[in-house]
C-alpha cells in the first residue's frame, strides 16, 4: 500500500472539507474529531459532492437529499442513501504546521 501525499494537514478546515482529485479519484479530506478521513466525494445517491454537505462529528450530510454517510466506514446512515461510499486509510505525519496528510488509494469505487 502505497500513501500518497495530499496537503498540509492546515490545509483542511477543522470541522470541514477540502475537496481534492488525486489520480481521478475524488476525495473529501474531513478533519473533524482530532482525526482526519478521506472519503470518495461522490454520494451513493446521486452524482454530488460529499465535499460540500455539513460535517458533524465523524459523520458528513449529504447537502442534496440530506442522507449521512460515517466517515470512518462509509456507511450510510439515513436515507435516502442504501449504498456505502468508499473511504480510504489516512497517514497524518509530521507535527504543527509541518504536518502532512497521505491518503492510501486501496479501494476502487
Ligand atoms: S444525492 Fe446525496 S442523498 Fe441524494
């Protein structure tokens, strides 16, 4: 498994989202918890950004229809949304304003 270097971890508003494409694939960076997750920025319902919906503890909402997917499995959580969205392993290395966030591609979506 091979981690590719995102951004600073600065670079991710706490309690937000930066959205990112990293070889096609896009992805939501949420930094919220102390922790930072990579989930794909597409909800399972409909062709929209994850990225731009409403992050609320480990969980993001869907800003369309209004579904919450766990950042930490992809499980959806409400409805409408039946299918996970695929979330990928997280490396934070470094420490203050050093800091980098590496994500792992490892599942196709
Ligand atoms: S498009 Fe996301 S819940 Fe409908």
């Amino acid at each position: 498994m091979t981690a590719i270097d995102i951004c600073a971890l600065g670079d991710i508003p706490e309690g937000g989202c930066l959205a990112v494409t990293i070889e096609e694939t896009p992805l939501a960076l949420v930094r919220t918890e102390g922790e930072v997750f990579a989930i794909f920025d597409r909800c399972s319902h409909a062709d929209v950004a994850l990225s731009e919906g409403d992050v609320t503890g480990c969980e993001i909402e869907c800003w369309l229809h209004g579904s919450s997917f766990d950042l930490r499995t992809g499980e959806p959580l409400s409805l409408p949304a039946t299918v996970p969205v695929p979330v990928y392993p997280v490396i934070v290395s470094g420490d203050g304003e050093a800091a980098r966030v590496s994500v792992a591609l490892t599942s196709a979506p």
